[in-house]
C-alpha cells in the first residue's frame, strides 16, 4: 500500500479534523507546556521541538514562500494516538546549546519517574532537530529520537547519538536533506529514513500532513512506517 494510500486511511480524516475544528480527535492525548506534575510510567511522552520561525513569530507564525506553521496543529496530531505530547514554545534568540540541556533535564525527570527510555520520544524540526540531537548526542540511555529535515546540506558526521532514530526529509527541501551521512554507523541503537515529496520544501512540515505525520506515528507506536528504508551502514575509512 502506497503512503498517501495508507494515510487517506489512517490519517487523513485526522489532520482535517484537527485543522477545521482546532479540537482533540477521540483517543488523543493532552498537549502540554512542561512535563505534568504527575508522570505516567505507563504512558508515551513525546517532546516536540519546533522550528526557528516559532519563536520568531508566535506559535502561528507565516512564512511567506512556505505558508503557515500551526504548532498547536502539528502538536495535536502528534499526540493523535494517546501520547503525552509537551510543546514548549521557545523564546526568541534561544541557544541550542541551553535547550538541549533543558530537554536531557526533561527526559531525566521522566526516567526517574520510572518512564522507560523506549516510552519517550523527542521531536525535532529543523532548529528543533538540532537541539533534538544534541540533547540525544549527551545521554546514555537510548532514547527515540525523530528528526524532520534536520540535516542541512554540509554538515559532517557522524554524529554519536545512543538513540533509536527515525528521520524524516522532504526531497523539494533545500534546507533539510538525508541524515545518513550525518547519523547513519555513528553508534545508534538503531536508524531509519524516510523520503516524503509533498513538494512544499521545509514547509512540509508546518502542518501535519499525512505524508509525514501517518509513519512517525506509526514508528513511535510500534508499526513499521510505510516507506522506511533501514539505512545502509557507511564504509569503514
């Protein structure tokens, strides 16, 4: 089955409704700013890191060559399939550095909260993914880690990340290309990449479109994503 096919089926109803009505889908869960005060152990924690633009321009911010980026959108979508999903909108100029020691200090109060790794998910879009993978790169516990169009062209690798990792690019995006180069036979647990051609360039990922959406929900609950391919180890130097 096709992915657009699979997400007409799975997830297309979803992102309508989530877009036309601003409202939770049945079985969803909540959306959060910070970890709750009380921690599930049983529960997905997902950690969504947006893009640069957000914190430039609010949470609703507009491009003008790639439209909107809607994060209370995208971060419903994510929470579609009862995970805890928390969304902190960052301030403007923050350093990646000092967010991605805020999230090791997320991810660290989950585990303790007795969260096991495999249970917390962290997100990250462009700027995002940077943080995403710097926060991934300093800690020892292999956590799943989602980069969407995180690699731009020229960076070098690999990076070490002890993480179950799943990247996701748009081949029309200039800014963001495929992270086997950067991530792949760096020392994760695992890696995967998935290739979408919405034809939207980076702004694939500022609504939740099925194309991207449909197999990173599939990958954090446990489905193999329709379209993954394992990428293949680079040769040894």
């Amino acid at each position: 089955m096709s992915l657009r096919r699979r997400g007409l089926i799975a997830g297309r109803g979803l992102a309508a409704a989530l877009l036309l009505a601003g409202g939770a889908a049945a079985g969803a869960g909540p959306v959060l700013d910070s970890l709750p005060m009380t921690v599930d152990p049983s529960a997905t924690y997902l950690l969504y890191l947006h893009g640069r633009i957000i914190e430039d321009r609010g949470p609703r911010a507009m491009h003008p060559q790639w439209g909107l980026y809607d994060l209370e959108a995208v971060s419903r979508a994510l929470a579609a399939r009862d995970a805890i999903v928390v969304a902190r909108q960052r301030a403007p100029g923050s350093r990646v550095r000092e967010d991605a020691e805020a999230v090791q200090e997320q991810v660290r109060a989950l585990l303790a909260a007795g969260v096991p790794a495999p249970r917390i998910v962290v997100v990250g879009f462009s700027k995002g993914a940077a943080i995403a993978m710097l926060a991934a790169a300093g800690l020892p516990e292999p956590l799943r880690l989602v980069v969407l169009a995180g690699c731009a062209p020229g960076m070098r690798g690999p990076l070490t990340l002890s993480a179950h990792v799943l990247s996701i690019h748009e081949r029309s995006d200039p800014l963001g290309e495929s992270c086997a180069a950067l991530l792949s036979g760096g020392g994760e647990a695992s890696f995967t990449e998935i290739a979408i051609a919405t034809g939207r360039s980076h702004g694939a990922f500022f609504l939740p479109q099925d194309e991207w959406v449909v197999p990173l929900l599939d990958w954090v609950h446990g489905t193999d994503p329709a379209g993954a391919q394992p990428a293949e180890p680079r040769p040894a130097p």
